[in-house]
C-alpha cells in the first residue's frame, strides 16, 4: 500500500510539473509579442511564479521518484526505466532552458519573433508521451 501511495503522489506532481512546463512556453510567447511595458511587466511575474510552482512539482516528482527507487531497486536493472531516466535528464535540462528564457526576457526588451519558441513550446509533450508510454507498456 505505502509503494502504490507514493506512487500516487509521484504522478500527481509530475502533472503539476507538466501543466507548467506545458504553459510557461506558452506565456514566453505572450510575452514576446507584448508590445507595452505593462504587459511585459505582468508577464514576467505571471512566468517567475509559474516556474517556482513546477519547480515544486518538478522536486516533489523526483522525491517520490527516488523513494519508488528505493523501495523497488530492480526498477534500475529494467532497460524501459533506463530509457525513462534519460528523457527525465532531457526533461531536467528542458526545465533549466526555461528558467534561462525567464531570465532573458525579464532582462532585455525581447518584442520580436516567437517562431522558435512555438516549437519549443512543443517539446514537453514528445517527454510526457515517451516517459508514460515506457511506464505504461515497459516496452523492454
């Protein structure tokens, strides 16, 4: 019961984690686009707060990870959870690149171009659909 508990509590987070990293690109191209200081303003806060909520929910997910470890450590012989660690990495680095774009627009006058940032507001799903799709099927 206490495994299927924190495992429980473990996806709940991640879906706390995935809702920002979902939305908080999305707010990157709002941002961009703004052509007034106030709504640059507004959305540099509306993005510093997002980022410390899925940062919770980013640290509460691996917490209840490690202790899903620890209480099963065959998860680290199986391939398919191999796998599902390096799309996290991926997923860790994907994180930090969006805490670098939050310094960069609160720091410069970034009105312009999102055509990237469309795209990058895309990656997070190829993680989510990779990391439930091995967790689900345990392919290998």
């Amino acid at each position: 019961m206490l495994y299927l508990t924190i495992k429980a509590l473990h996806v709940a987070f991640m879906v706390t984690w995935f809702a920002g990293l979902f939305y908080l690109p999305r707010l990157f191209i709002y941002h961009t686009e703004a052509t007034d200081t106030a709504s640059r303003e507004r959305f540099t806060v509306m993005e510093r707060r997002l980022f410390a909520i899925m940062t919770i929910g980013a640290v509460l997910t691996a917490i209840f990870g490690f202790a899903l470890i620890a209480l099963n450590k065959a998860l680290l012989q199986a391939h398919w959870f191999q796998v599902k660690l390096l799309l996290l990495v991926g997923l860790a680095i994907y994180h930090y690149r969006s805490y670098l774009w939050i310094v960069r627009l609160r720091d410069t006058d970034a009105a312009g171009d999102s055509r990237w940032l469309r795209w990058f507001n895309e990656v997070p799903v190829i993680f989510l659909l990779g990391v439930i799709i091995l967790a689900v099927t345990k392919a290998f």
